[in-house]
C-alpha cells in the first residue's frame, strides 16, 4: 500500500523552511511595519539588524530539532506565471513532549495578504503537521484582546477560547486581556485528503 | 506616613538570598519527592545531584542579574528567640517573566519537605512576595499556572485572593489521565482590597 503522505502544502500557501541569507532581509523588513510587531509579540515593538535576524535563523536551523520548528509561509502571487512569495512566518515552540502540548505563533508580514484566509490555511498546515506528524494531543496560543482578526482566523482553524489573564497588556494608554485558545486533536478536523493507492 | 521597613521578613520566615554551599545538599533531597515536583510545574520530574543544583544556582543568578526580569528568594522558616540556630531552608519563591512595559509577572511557591507543610510557612510568604511585587516592583498584576491535581494550590491561591483566569484544557498527561492546566491571577488593586480585611480582621 502506497499512500500520499500530507506535504505543507494548500490551495493559497505552502510552508518551507527559512534561508538565512534570503529571508533575514524579510523579517527585518517585516518588523520595520510597527502595528505587525504590536499584534505579533508583547516585548515592547523594536528594531534589530537584518544580521541579527540572520544570526536568529542560523542558529534556529542549526540546532538539533527537538522543541521547536519554524517555516516561512509562501503564497502564490496572482499574476500570470504564478510564483510563491514569502509573505510570513508560522512555528511551534515550548514543545512539552510528555504531555502532547506546544505554543504556535503565526505572523503575515506582507500587508496585502492581511484578510484574504492565508494565515487561516498556514495554521491547519502547521496544526496537520503538530497532529499528523508530531503526534501532539493539543496546540496552545495567547492572543491579544485588540487582535480581533486574528482571534476568527483562529476559531476558523478550530481553537477555542480557554480564558483570558485579565488586563495583562497596556498598550495605547489602556490595558487589555491576553486571550488564551487551544485546539485539542479530537476537535480537529483534518480536512487532507490521504489517498491510498 | 508609614513606610515598611522589613521588605523581606514575617513573622514565621524570611526571603533571602541562596546559600549555594548549604542549600544545595537540602534542595537535592526535594528532588526525590517526585510528588513534590509534580505540584510544581509540568517539567519531567527526577532527582538531582548537589552538582546539578548549585549549576542551577549559578545559572539563577546570572538570568536575575543580565535579564532583570526575574526575582528568586530562598524562603527560610526564622529560628526561635533566644536560639543559636541559624534561619532553615524551607521552601522558595520566584516571580519570573516579569514584562515591565505591562506590568505582569508570573509567580511560584514552592514547601520542599512535607514536615514544613500546613504550618504556615507558605501562606506568609505568598503575603511577603505579593507585598515586594506589588509595592516594590510596581507590577499591575501576577498569575500562578497550577496543574488540576494540585489541590493544595488552587485553595491556597483562591484564599489570597486569585481569580481563576484561564484553564488550559488538558494540558498535562499525569497518572495515566489528562489534566488542565489552571492560571490563577491576581491585579494589584483586588490585592490592595483583600489587604485592608486582612488588616481590619487582625485589629478586631
């Protein structure tokens, strides 16, 4: 028996591992947008060197994969000869082996892919490969409360809210709850299609 | 006004620095009770040589002093007037992942011998470590992740004044079932509230 085995890849992205040399100039890119670091990451929004970021990937590539895993997320771009961009990022880290338990962290960094259901199909890719690859029992995240976008991409992907540390963010003179989700494998839906042949 | 002098001492124990040299040889008997550490975090649980203890040590206080984003003090149960003995290891406690542009941070307590339990040591220095986070670090708020089975835990942090935050469904795989993951959590002015009762039960 032969059988399709599930690659990361959809309809509108596909998930591939980061090049240092190609990709540091992109998140350094990316980061320099400051409202994508304010929905991306509660350290206070700051700028680091494209060799820095490089630094980051190598050392990230270079280590023996055991609790975390990150991939750059491409998209088909719309005009005739169809070619895959890059535009952001998806990984899982803190991955608790015994208990079946990882953090996902997702970020689009290019603008005009905000809203259009990549980010969406990237987390039932890297929520197929936490379920059908690594085998985990569930997938955690912390969302902000003013993320509002990203909080139905997440229910779309099949999280569920498990509450919130109340005001733990202050951010434009106000504070706001950290929303934490998480998807467990039974309620997730694995729409791939493994053909037996 | 009335400011408080004595930061770091209660009436039962005292926070303090470690004591590398002479806590390590007690810390390393804790390690055996697998229980013990079960209640602490989800971390895979086993004993740990002296050796291994004072690294960690070391490796605390370096993380204390380049991140500045973490506060660990050895809690000692204070020796009795007019005694010789010196002040005994009894426990720890550790507020960590402290964002200071938000205010947060994240707490833990731990009582290494069972003998030590339930006779107060860890109630007084919850109020130690609350007043030094909330009045001498300015945080806005802490929260304790405490696993389901820790039924010590979850009472003892509700009595102070926690609030149930969030329950990650199960998070941990323990004793041959799935258990949640609970954060406890607490804001500076619901601890200014539960202060002034304590302080008024206390004159009555």
């Amino acid at each position: 028996m032969m059988m399709t085995t599930a690659g990361l890849q959809g309809e509108l992205v596909r998930l591939v591992a980061p090049e240092p040399d190609r990709d540091a100039e992109l998140l350094a890119k990316w980061s320099r947008d400051a409202e994508y670091l304010r929905l991306l990451d509660s350290d206070p929004a700051r700028q680091w060197s494209v060799k820095k970021y490089k630094e980051w990937i190598e050392k990230d590539l270079d280590k023996e994969r055991t609790d975390d895993f990150f991939f750059l997320i491409q998209a088909l771009t719309d005009d005739a000869d169809k070619k895959w961009r890059p535009i952001g990022f998806v990984g899982l880290g803190g991955i608790r082996w015994t208990h079946g338990d990882a953090w996902v962290g997702i970020g689009i960094g290019e603008r005009e892919y905000w809203g259009k259901g990549c980010g969406t199909e990237a987390m039932r890719m890297i929520l197929r490969f936490a379920f059908d690859e690594l085998n985990l029992h569930r997938v955690s995240l912390t969302v902000f409360e003013y993320n509002v976008r990203a909080i139905r991409s997440y229910e779309k992907a099949g999280f569920k809210v498990e509450g919130k540390l109340r005001q733990l963010m202050r951010r434009d003179g106000r504070r706001w709850d950290l929303i934490f989700m998480g998807i467990l494998k039974e309620d997730w839906r694995n729409d791939y299609d493994y053909t037996c042949t | 006004m009335e400011m408080n002098p004595s930061l770091f001492e209660g009436r039962l124990v005292r926070l303090t620095s470690v004591d590398p040299d002479k806590d390590a040889e007690i810390e390393r008997k804790w390690t055996h009770d697998l229980e013990y550490l079960h209640m602490l975090t989800e971390q895979i649980a086993m004993p740990l040589s002296i050796f291994q203890i004072k690294k960690r040590y070391e490796k605390l206080e370096k993380e204390m002093e380049e991140s500045g984003r973490q506060f660990y003090f050895a809690v000692r149960a204070k020796a009795a007037a007019g005694h010789e003995s010196p002040d005994r290891l009894v426990g720890f406690v550790n507020l960590s992942w402290i964002e200071w542009s938000h205010g947060s941070g994240r707490l833990s307590l731990g009582i290494g011998s069972p003998q030590d339990r339930r006779r107060g040591y860890g109630t007084e220095a919850l109020q130690l470590i609350m007043r030094y986070a909330f009045h001498e670090l300015n945080l806005f708020r802490v929260e304790a992740a405490v696993p389901e089975y820790n039924r010590i835990a979850l009472p003892f942090f509700a009595k102070s004044g926690f609030a149930e935050e969030v329950r990650q469904r199960e998070a941990l795989h323990r004793y041959g079932r799935r258990w949640d993951l609970v954060y406890m959590g607490l804001l500076s002015d619901e601890w200014e509230e539960t202060r002034k009762t304590r302080d008024v039960n206390r004159e009555a």
